[in-house]
C-alpha cells in the first residue's frame, strides 16, 4: 500500500519545523485539513498566520501541530521532491527545440523536456501551456501564484499547432487569456524561426498581446538556436543582419507606444539581434529591471554597467598579475572592451580574453552557457593562461561543478594546468576576481 503523504527530506537549522521536533524521514500528510496534492496546494496554504499541520512520524505516529507564525514565514521544510509530486515532461515535438538538436549520448537529464507549469512558478522556467489542466488554471488563479512565464511563439492559432506540433497547442492560448481576465502576473516568450513566426506573424503577435497589458509584465523575442545536429527537423534557417534589423524595427515600435501609454518597454529583444544588425545595446532603463535577464535580454548590457560601477568606485594601483578569460563568443568583443578601462587603473594585470568556439554544438552557437569542456580544453590547452583561469558560472550546471560534456571543474583544471576561478553574472565579482 501507498505511503500517504509527502516525505520531508531535511529540516532548516533553527527553523519553527525543527522546533515543532519534525524531523527528516517524517511525511507531511496535511495543512488545514486539506491534504497536499503538490507544492502549488503546499505553498498556498502554509503561507497564513495559523495553519493546522498533520504529520506522520517515521515510527506510524500521527502529529496534530498548530502553528501560528509570521504570514508568509516559512516553515523549514524541504521535501524528497521540489515540486512534491512527479515532474511533468513536454508532448510537443516543436521545430525550434533545442533538446532535439542535441548529439546522442549525453547524459539522460539533458534530454528531458519539462513543460510543467509548476515549475514555472517556482524557478522561472517557460511553458507552452499543452500540458497544463484546467485543475491547474483553476489553482494557479486561485492560490494567485504568479508570474506564470508563457512560451507564446505566436498568437496565430494555427501557426502554433504547427510550430509545436500539437493540434491543441492553438486552443492552448485560451489559458492566457483566462490568466489576464484573472489579473494574473505573466511573462512572456517568442523564439523567432526566419521564415515562419517573423515578419507579419510577429507584429500580429505583438499587437496581440499588447492586449495584455499590464498583466503581461514583459515579453522577449529572441532568435532560434540552431545547433549543427539537426538532420531529419524542420529546416530553418539562421537570421542575416537585416532581418535582425527589420526585427529590433518592429520591437521598438511596440516599446515606443508601450512606454507612452504603460510606462513600460513591454517587449524586449535578445541581445543577439543587437549584435547581429551591428546597432548599439539599449541603455540599462529600457529594460524595465531585466525582468528577462535568463531569455538573454540585457545580460550584456548588465555586465557593462556593472563593470563601470565596479571600476568607477577604484583608485587603481601598479599590482603585477597575468590571468585569461573563457567565455563564449558572443561576449568576448565585449569583454575585451571592458578590459581596457579595466586596463587603464591596472597597467600591470594581464588578461588573456578567449572566446570558445563551439564545435560540439556548431559555431553558429555563442553564448557561453553551451560551451562544452572538452571545446575549451581543445582550444586552450597550447595558449597562454597566467596562474587563473576565469569562466562564467553558467558554463556549469547549476549548483554543480560540472559542464554541460560531464566533465568536472577539477577534470579542466589538470588538463590545462591551471586553477579555474568561477564568476557569477555581476561585473563586481568579474572585478574582484581579476584584481584580487
């Protein structure tokens, strides 16, 4: 017989849990006489002043726990499972995704797709919404868990059905707009295919949902990323500098008309598009506070800023050091510029910039979040490195000291004789750790 309930896997330090003697190994069977269905019915209902907690301790005893707290004071609990139930895989075979332009065997995890809108609450992640149920819509405007972060695509019912493949993925978009009827926060996305979404299909999509406002916070459009693995998919081809250009034209019409009347630029282009029509980033107030920093929006323009923040608050001095720098090609141009400010209050450091080519997923990938150890090692292994090596932290998987290949940190550093030094996404920390 099924164990009822959900198993509590560790308890915070210090926390009312670990006062209450709740302990690892005990199940949480319900809140308020409600029993848990996941972590969307969990966070709703722990968050109130008072709540009725029912615990089974790992012996078969039964605990009946009045608590009373602080409103949206947390517990302490952390569960086996984040989500405390079985996380729920993508059914779209959409012609845009990544996972299936990946080579064959890499680890299995990195072929999971997930397209679970609880996921989407709690780490940020974007959903189609095929795989969402009404019971689902009904809890997240219910328990008002926002911001939802929607892979919209496009707002042409039909072309949707064909770009994910899914004959329900037109009719999916009615969930949208229940969530804007609803006042519901939401987030959005458009991976743009040259010759398929662009053009007419994007400025109807951006008229579209600029119906959303306000509650649609913000919305990205950003290229498809085609890696070379792409036999027996869609054929889609890269974008050219002017599409690029025709791109940020009709983005910054709608930025134009959504600051007038909303305060707020509403949609965002990646940064790649900047790059590839060759025209200047916008400053850092466009971005409306970087709300899709993760989509690839403003990440560059970010790293400027902070880095002459950084620099602006040093005297500078003669110190002597010799380092380098891995990151992807899309950022090392930018990088090199911002060393030479770097450079003039530090004459003396050395900094050794080398943008990784990607062989494993084909040179028209850049960013530095898939390049692999095994291109780095290739490439770095006969050039110039000084006693660190500096990598930004999203060439790892998170909280893990291993790259996207399976290849650990400690795996690099002995194959390149040399001691890699881990930067988080702020220019402070990319400051501190070529000065210091």
């Amino acid at each position: 017989m099924k164990q009822k309930g959900h198993l509590i896997q560790s308890i915070e330090s210090g926390s009312i849990a670990e006062e209450l003697g709740i302990e690892p190994g005990d199940y949480l069977l319900s809140i308020n006489g409600t029993e848990i269905e996941d972590v969307f019915d969990y966070r709703f209902l722990v968050d109130d002043e008072y709540i009725e907690m029912t615990v089974q301790k790992a012996d078969g005893e039964i605990w009946e726990l009045e608590i009373e707290k602080d409103y949206d004071e947390e517990i302490g609990i952390e569960f086996e499972n984040g989500l405390m139930d079985e996380y729920r895989s993508c059914h779209n075979k959409c012609i845009f995704c990544f996972i299936d332009q990946m080579p064959k065997g890499m680890r299995d995890t990195l072929y999971f797709k997930d397209d679970d809108s609880r996921l989407s609450f709690l780490q940020g992640n974007y959903v189609t919404l095929t795989n969402m149920s009404q019971h689902d819509v009904d809890r997240i405007i219910r328990y008002r868990l926002e911001p939802i972060n929607i892979s919209f695509q496009t707002m042409n019912p039909e072309l949707r059905c064909k770009m994910l493949h899914n004959r329900f993925a037109g009719e999916a978009l009615e969930k949208a707009r229940k969530f804007k009827d609803a006042g519901i926060a939401m987030n959005g996305q458009i991976v743009l295919c040259k010759g398929v979404n662009d053009g007419e299909e994007l400025e109807h999509s951006l008229s579209e949902l600029y119906g959303y406002l306000p509650y649609l916070q913000s919305l990205s459009v950003v290229p498809v990323g085609l890696s070379k693995h792409r036999e027996g998919l869609y054929p889609l081809e890269p974008f050219a500098k002017e599409d690029a250009k025709e791109v940020l034209s009709c983005i910054h019409k709608w930025q134009n008309r959504a600051f007038a009347e909303y305060d707020t630029h509403f949609v965002h282009a990646g940064d790649e598009w900047y790059i590839l029509a060759e025209e200047e980033l916008p400053k850092g107030d466009n971005y409306d506070g970087y709300l899709q920093y993760e989509n690839g929006v403003g990440m560059v323009r970010s790293m400027i800023d902070t880095v002459e923040e950084a620099l602006s608050a040093l005297s500078g001095d003669d110190r002597q050091r010799e380092l380098s720098i891995a990151t992807g090609k899309l950022m090392e141009p930018f990088l090199q510029e911002m060393l030479r400010s770097l450079h003039e209050k530090y004459p003396n450091i050395v900094v050794h910039v080398y943008g990784i080519r990607n062989d494993f997923f084909g040179e028209r990938i850049t960013v530095a979040g898939l390049v692999t150890a095994q291109d780095m090692i290739a490439q770095l292994k006969s050039m110039p490195k000084g006693d660190r090596l500096l990598i930004p932290d999203s060439m790892l998987r998170s909280g893990e000291s291993v790259f996207l290949d399976d290849i650990t940190v400690e795996e690099v550093e002995k194959a390149l004789q040399v001691k890699l030094d881990i930067v988080k996404s702020s220019g402070q920390d990319f400051v501190e750790k070529i000065i210091q």
